[in-house]
C-alpha cells in the first residue's frame, strides 16, 4: 500500500509551528501533520513557561503597527476560534535612565499613532507605586499592552490542529528533506512522510534543516528567574527597565496561573550557542536578576521560585526571518524571532500558510511583511526588546 501524501507536513511544535498548522487547516490544506522533535510544551526552546508580554512600544514605527494590527485583528480572531481568553490587557512600563533610547521608542510610537504615553516622574510615582523611578527616568506608559497566557496559547493550538484533523507527531526527530521528487519526502527517526509542501519552524534548531540561515541568526540563551513577591504579583505592572550601557535591559511580568513574578535579562549579543548543550542558569546568574529586582521593585522580593534557560534566535537586525527555501517555494520557513516573536505568532503562523499555499501573503496593515522578514536581511533596519 503506498504512503499518504500529506498536503502541508509542518516541522516544529511550538507556538510558531502549531499556530501555522492551523492557519494551513483554515486554508482547506489537507491533511495536516506536526512533527516535533521533543514534546508539545516542552522547555528546551522559546514556546515554554506561562506568559509572555505583549505591547506596541518599538523603535520601529513599522513594528508598532503591525502589532496594532496582530492586537485587533489575529489574537481576537484565535480567541473567537479557540473559546479562550489568551490576552489579557494591561499597561506596560518602559523606563530607566536610558533617555536616548527611550527617546527613540517615544519617537516611533507618536509616528505610528499608538496609545503610549510620556509620563513625567512624580506622575510615574503616584500611579506605580510599586516601581521605583530614579529622578532623570524617561518613562513611557503603554497602554495596549498586556500579558499573553503562554503555555494555555501552545496547549490550544494542539488542541485546535488536532481537533480540525491534524496529525500531531511529539518526539519526532527530521533527519533530513528531500526535494527532489513531486512529492518532498521527510525522513524522521520514525518514519518518512512524503507531503506537497512542508513548513519548518524548528526555533534555534533551524540551521539543521535549512542551512540558508546559518549566517543570518545567532542562539543566544537567556536566564529567567521566579520569584515570590511581597504583595500579589498581578498588582505590579509589567515593565522593561533600560538601565544604560551598564546594566542592559531587563523585563518583568506576572506569571499567568500563580502568583509569581518572572524576571530576565534583555540579552541579544553573544557568541552564539548549541541549542543541545543548554546550561542550568548558575546561582550567580539568578542572584543578579535578584538584585536587579529589588533595585527597581519598591515592594519587597521574597523567596525564588525558580528558574529556567530560554533561547533567542536572533538575526543581526533583530528583525524575524520568515521566507520560502531559495528555489523551492514548497518550502517555507520561519525562525529567528529575535526574542520579541511570541506575541506576533497568529500572524507568523498565517503568513507561512499563505506563503506555502498561495504563493504570497495578504499583508497585514499595509507593511510588505514579505520585503520585512525575507532574506536577503535588510541591512538597517532594527526592532526593541521584548519578554
């Protein structure tokens, strides 16, 4: 008996890979299989743990209306599908002693016409007690901002896929794609699975698969701790402090589910790392986000929780990198979200379904999202930190 021939196999189970799987199911493409080389959920990438945070305040007043865009248009449209809350409004905080930068972000949101505002620091004090805010701060007050319930987002979409009639495959490793036939045959360490088009989206893994994109993105690790806090953590504001050549960039965000306080480092540079050799966080590392914490926190840390590694896949401009495999427009691949791609998964997950199947995408907001996130990588363009 000759094997099925899948209309789209995707490649990769977290946020990205399942929200495009849907997105191929709402499209008519049929049928529909995920495979995922560890297990749905799992902590090894950039999908895991409770909560991300979402807002509209960028450097770039490209990406501030795409997010206005992602905000009201793909995150209500995965609501209304699924039957689940997954945003949660709230505003955010950008802030710290980094008058330039925080100037550029102030400057981009008044051209994109987003809803942040300048707030001077005795304002700033009497609204967020909880913060403390040094007296030469740059504070920005965002207030389309919110928290995304991360791990309920990824159990949803596996939900969804599944019950629209995809196959989902955990603890499927891909050895290998060839192209060469009609069909592209997928060898796994279970099986080879021959589709029409496939979609890889497999995070820091990426280069394995598509070795395009090996010069394009750097896998840079970043610690995140939990801690308890001496009032309930949903009464603090999120926030990303701006500390200056120092001390760096640093974010802070209620857990969805418990009442913890996740908190990390900003960190976009490094020598690039084996997304196979990740490394426990030292208690080195976690006693600095600590004392980070209590410096910007005017309520008191209590106990940690714990803590975790997450990993960025970072391209130079810290822009995403969503294209088709040069030469082969079956293929299409998404990684590289820069530490800032959570938040814009419903529309990743749309634009790869799209591409694959209509051969281009219906551009969000007007933005050639295609010349944005393509290769060859635009060489000035830069986005801003995120959680």
């Amino acid at each position: 008996m000759s094997q099925p021939v899948y209309g789209a196999v995707v490649i990769g189970g977290g946020v990205v890979g399942l929200a495009a799987a849907w997105n191929l199911l709402a499209l008519g493409c049929r049928p529909v299989a995920v495979l995922e080389r560890f297990g749905i959920g799992h902590d090894r990438g950039s999908s895991h743990g409770t909560a991300r945070m979402t807002r509209s305040t960028y450097t770039s007043s490209v990406y501030a209306s795409l997010m206005r865009h992602v905000r009201d248009e793909e995150w209500p449209r995965l609501e209304r599908a699924a039957g689940v809350r997954l945003l949660h409004p709230g505003d955010v905080l950008f802030f710290g002693s980094d008058r330039a930068a925080l100037g550029s972000y102030a400057a981009a949101v008044r051209a994109a016409g987003v809803d942040v505002e300048r707030v001077a620091v005795g304002e700033a004090r009497r609204r967020f007690p909880a913060l403390r805010f040094a007296g030469d701060a740059e504070i920005l007050q965002d207030r389309t901002g919110g928290t995304i319930a991360a791990a309920e987002t990824v159990s949803t979409l596996h939900r969804m896929v599944v019950s629209a009639g995809g196959v989902v495959l955990d603890h499927t490793r891909v050895r290998g794609i060839e192209r060469a036939d009609r069909a592209i045959r997928i060898i796994s360490d279970r099986d080879t699975l021959h589709a029409e088009r496939v979609v890889i989206a497999t995070g820091a893994w990426l280069p394995e698969l598509v070795p395009v994109v090996r010069a394009e993105v750097t896998v840079v690790p970043q610690t995140v701790a939990y801690f308890r806090l001496g009032v309930p953590a949903r009464t603090v504001p999120s926030w990303v402090h701006f500390g200056g050549a120092r001390s760096g960039v640093t974010y802070g965000l209620a857990e969805v589910g418990r009442d913890a306080w996740k908190v990390g480092h900003h960190m976009t540079k490094g020598p690039g790392a084996d997304p196979d050799q990740l490394a426990t966080p030292s208690p080195g590392e976690v006693e600095i986000l600590r004392t980070k914490l209590g410096q910007i926190l005017a309520v008191p840390v209590q106990e940690l929780l714990g803590s975790e590694s997450c990993l960025y896949t970072m391209t130079p401009t810290e822009d995403f990198l969503v294209d088709r495999w040069p030469g082969d427009p079956r293929v299409v691949f998404a990684s590289a979200c820069s530490g800032h791609g959570f938040k814009f998964a419903p529309l990743t997950g749309r634009m790869l379904a799209e591409l694959v199947v209509n051969g281009k995408v219906d551009p969000p907001a007007g933005v050639d999202v295609a010349g944005l996130f393509g290769l060859p990588r635009p060489a000035t363009r830069s986005s801003s930190p995120s959680a």
